[in-house]
C-alpha cells in the first residue's frame, strides 16, 4: 500500500511552490528508506567499482598498461602518461569518458535494482536484493537502450554547440558551457522516468520513453528540480576538477585524487536522490491518479 500525500495530487505544471515542497518530500522520503541497508546496497557497489578503478588508474600509469589510458585524450601516448604529474592532471578526463561508458552499459542494472528496492519500500514491502537484481537483468537490454538514447541527446546537446562555436572568449565563452549543461539537465528531466516505467510497468522502449516525456511535461518544473538540485552537490568539485593544471602546479599534484574521490561521492548522493526522489514522485503520482479515478 501506496501512503498518499495531499502535495502529490495540488502541484501544478507550473507551480513552483508545490513542485519544491513536492520534491523535498520525494527526497526525505527515499532518504529514509537507507533505514534498510540492502535499498543502499547496488549504488554503494557501483561506487565500489570506481574506486577500484581509480586504484588501477593510479597504480597502471607504466607502460602497457598507459597506452591504455592514453587512448581516452587526444594527443597523449603511454610514455607521457607516465610521466609524474600529467597522469593526475588527466585523470578526470580520462575516467570521466570511461565513466561514459561504464554509465550506458553497467550503471544501468545498479540503478535498476535500486529502483525496485525503493519501490518495494514505497509498498512497504521487505526488499529483495537478489530478485531486485534479477528483475533488473531481465530487463536490461531495455535499461541499456534507454540510457545510450539519453546518453546520445546529452553528449550532443552538450558538445555540439561548443564544437560549432569553437573556443570563445569572455561572457560568451562562458554562456555556451552553461546553456549546454542547462540543456543535458532538460533532456536528463525528460528521460527521468523512462527506466522506472520500464522496471514497475514493463513497458517497451517507445513507449517508456514517450510516456516519460509526458510525465515530465506534465510535471516539468517538479522533474527539472528533481534532476537539478542534486547536480549542484557535484558542482564545487566538478569546478575544481576542470582546473586540474593550476591545482597541480600551485598547491598538489596529489590533491587532485583527494578531488577525484570527492566527486565519486557527491555522485553516489545526488544519484540516490535522483533516482530516490523520482521513483517516490512516480509511485505517489500514479497512486493519486488511481485514487481520483475511484472518485
């Protein structure tokens, strides 16, 4: 049983009052599920796992195992890389593009089972770690091919324009950066709700993603916060990252791992709250639409 909340059936598309009270309610809520630890379970192993790669990017940087990493930046070769500190200076960029990779093709099943351990919870049901994983497995290649269509939309949303513009100075040079993550947060917004649709009504892709886009419309004030307010943890060291060079000549080289492990936190939290605080807004939203059916 679905608890109702009165907030969930008055917030307007528009209406940012009740879509901000709306998310936060989302948010404490799915936060309060981490009661049960097993619901933290698949996000704190994804973490895991890029920590284990950050420990064999730190500890592969000679030769082979370089030319490897090298083949993430344009220009660089495995000898350079071994090279103390251009390893470090890199090391963002390099791990952010496999970061690209490992988000369509292995995030997905993480974040699968997390949305049915929070569903399960919303229903006030134990969750079931092992059958959380091999619902998600199921449908994986659903889950897969949604998350490389947003993938797609975002990296051209993103690079397109700068790569059209190329590097502009002053205000310019920076409204295009800005506009760009604006417009990968509205698509992000737009697909919220795809893979939840996938996982707790077994809808194909089309039909999840069309479905998703009519929610998020529906609902486009509530689904822009849910994806924003989590985006602005990762953003001081997201910042400090991108200065990578000037950290490593005017203070330390080795401060940027500290910076790198920084961010794969803030990530872990603003992922549970994205994906937390909309599977808790889909779930209510859906129970409030039956309920004022009944009536």
């Amino acid at each position: 049983m679905i608890v109702l909340d009165e907030t969930y059936n008055r917030a307007g598309r528009f209406d940012i009052a009740a879509s901000a009270r709306m998310v936060f309610t989302s948010f404490s809520t799915a936060l309060s599920y981490l009661q049960s630890f097993r619901v933290a379970v698949p996000l704190l192993a994804y973490f895991g796992l890029k920590l284990l790669i950050l420990a064999l990017y730190l500890n592969g940087i000679s030769e082979p195992v370089s030319s490897f990493w090298a083949l993430f930046v344009r220009g660089l070769d495995g000898e350079n890389m071994s090279h103390y500190p251009v390893h470090l200076i890199v090391m963002q960029t390099i791990l952010g593009r496999l970061e690209m990779v490992l988000g369509i093709v292995v995030h997905p099943a993480f974040q699968g089972a997390t949305v049915l351990l929070i569903a399960s919870a919303i229903r006030r049901q134990a969750p079931s770690l092992g059958g959380s994983f091999r619902e998600t497995l199921r449908k994986y290649p659903r889950l897969v091919g949604v998350s490389l269509i947003m993938s797609i939309l975002i990296l051209a949303f993103v690079h397109i324009p700068s790569a059209l513009l190329g590097d502009m100075r002053g205000v310019p040079g920076l409204i295009v950066p800005i506009a760009a993550v604006c417009a990968g947060l509205v698509v992000q917004a737009f697909f919220l709700y795809a893979m939840i649709l996938i996982l707790l009504e077994d809808r194909a892709i089309p039909g999840a993603i069309g479905e998703s886009f009519r929610l998020a419309w529906n609902t486009i004030v509530t689904s822009l916060l849910l994806v924003g307010l989590p985006f602005i943890l990762t953003l001081p060291v997201l910042l400090l990252g991108m200065k990578g060079d000037l950290i490593a000549f005017h203070l330390s080289p080795d401060f940027l791992v500290h910076v790198q492990i920084a961010g794969e936190i803030m990530i872990l939290i603003s992922t549970y709250l994205v994906i937390g605080g909309a599977t808790v807004t889909f779930s209510r939203k859906r129970a409030a639409a039956e309920e004022n059916r009944k009536e």
